[in-house]
C-alpha cells in the first residue's frame, strides 16, 4: 500500500490527507477549522483508538480498524 498523501500548513498540522488503493479516502482534519457552522462528522474511524476522554459522535457511524491492519 502506498503511503498517503497529506497537507501540511505553516504550523506542521495535518489539514488533509488521501489514501489511495482498493478503498479511496480523504480525510479532513476539521479541527484545524474555526467554524462552528461545519457539519456534524457522519462517521468516526479507528474507534478503538479513541481516548477514553472522548465522546463518540451521536449518530455517526462507528468503524473499527478499516485498514485491516
């Protein structure tokens, strides 16, 4: 697998990236954005990794290791 493709801006955040393959991805760091109007996430990947701190999204899809790694 190719490794994907990111943006980065001045400050070394990752705004983007895209992953290539069998399943096509762009991903987008929203919290680099400040807008309180942006959508509501519609799904959440990798949740075994989520911090226990961290409240799952109410009503976005939750998905596990899709990378099947």
């Amino acid at each position: 697998m190719r490794s994907p493709i990111t943006s980065f801006r001045p400050v070394d955040s990752t705004i983007y990236w895209i992953r290539e393959g069998q399943m096509p991805l762009l991903g987008i760091a929203v919290g680099n954005f400040v807008d309180p109007t942006f959508p509501t996430p519609t799904m959440e990947v990798h949740i075994e990794m989520r911090h226990g701190w961290v409240a799952p999204v109410v009503g976005a899809e939750q998905l596990g290791n899709v990378h099947g790694t």
